[in-house]
C-alpha cells in the first residue's frame, strides 16, 4: 500500500513539473493520476501504427519518441521528436478514431497513457482541467506551426542554427547533448543526414560550436 502511495506521488510530483498541468489544483492532479497507466517501451519499439485504433494519448516521462509518416513508396518523413514532458496523441480528443501517424521510441521510453473516454469524462467534471488544458494545446499549435514555417521558409542552416539556439537557452552550461540520432534529428529539421553533418562542420570550423560525439558545446555567438 505504502508503495503505491509513494508511485501515485512521483507521478503526480511529474504532472505538476509538466507545462500541461503545472497549474492545476492538487486535487485536480490527483483525480488525473488516478487514470493515469505508465508503459514502457524499449528502444525502436512502435507505441502505435498510422491506422490504428486510437484509444488515448501519451505524456512522455522519460526518453525520446519519434512522430512520422510514410509515403507510398516507403520514404519516411518525420513530423515531430517528443521529448519528456510533451505530450502526442492528443488528437484523439478531438474524436479521431484512427492515429494518422506512426509514433516510435527512438531510447528506452516511459510514457503515461490516458484513455480518452475517461480523460473526457474527468475534463467533463473539472472546468479547470479543460480550460488548462485548450491553452496549452493552444500553445503547442502555434509551436507546431512556427516548425512549420522553419522548415518551408529558412534554409538549413537557419534552420540548424535555430535548433541549437534553443536547445542551449535551455541549458546553463550551452551543452546540448544529443539523446537521439543525428540522423534523426536531421530529419526532423528537414535536411539529409550528410547536409545536417556538413554543417556541423562548418559551424564548427567557424567556432560556433565544439562537437564531441554526441555532446555540442554551443558559443555564446550562437545566442545573440
């Protein structure tokens, strides 16, 4: 009992450090770490094919997930990378009855899953929680569409430059250590693997940032 206890409030600590639920009331994270369920995915691992049923959405804990589609031809295009904190799968709410993308574990994955049926009638009792919750999805929209407009407006390099940018605001230090494929990551940012390393070099040579495998040291000229 003690111990499940204990598991209710690291994952209710985790919600509440989350930008989707940190303004909820304690009672409002209690009732949504109820319905909660946290899955584990090893590395590679599909947590659900374009097709198939959707049933509730994810909340990444721990690791990297990737979000893609295919062509007919089989060439993969990736949509997005979540990282711990962020949320996919959401779409469900809006009554979408199949997932329109692939979402792979690209490390060894946590995730915390909520069944849509249930989120729905917890959101139905709880005006807070869905008010928080349509300005932050609001948010993300415009995040994604600002991805967007970086892919289809600025080249690769502004687009590499942009990355690094925030990636080092986040960190004291400007390391960025790189969790995910740089192969990957280049996807993501819509450029080939041997541009994205390409320009590395250069930035490199230039002295905007020190590569060491998967660290990147990034200078300050970077930020201004």
């Amino acid at each position: 009992m003690e111990h499940k206890v204990s598991q209710n409030e690291d994952l209710k600590s985790f919600l509440k450090s989350t930008f989707y639920f940190n303004r909820l009331s304690e009672d409002d994270l209690s009732k949504l770490s109820e319905i909660a369920m946290v899955k584990k995915f090893s590395k590679k691992e599909h947590i659900f094919a374009e097709g198939d049923r959707a049933t509730g959405f994810y909340l990444v804990k721990d690791g990297w997930i990737k979000i893609y589609k295919l062509s007919p031809e089989g060439k993969e295009m990736v949509v997005h990378i979540f990282g711990s904190g962020e949320i996919f799968g959401e779409i469900v709410l809006a009554g979408v009855g199949e997932y329109p993308a692939w979402a792979q574990a690209l490390t060894e994955t946590e995730v915390i899953f909520f069944e849509k049926n249930l989120f729905k009638s917890l959101i139905g009792r709880s005006p807070d929680l869905c008010l928080t919750l349509l300005s932050a999805f609001a948010f993300k929209i415009k995040d994604l569409l600002h991805s967007l407009e970086n892919i289809t407006l600025k080249d690769a390099k502004e687009r590499l430059l942009k990355f690094l940018y925030h990636a080092a605001k986040a960190s004291p230090e400007r390391l960025i250590k790189l969790e995910i494929p740089k192969s990957q990551l280049a996807l993501l940012l819509g450029i080939t693997p041997e541009t994205f390393s390409r320009l590395l070099k250069k930035l490199e040579e230039d002295g905007f940032i020190k590569v060491d495998g998967k660290q990147i040291w990034v200078n300050d000229r970077v930020l201004t």
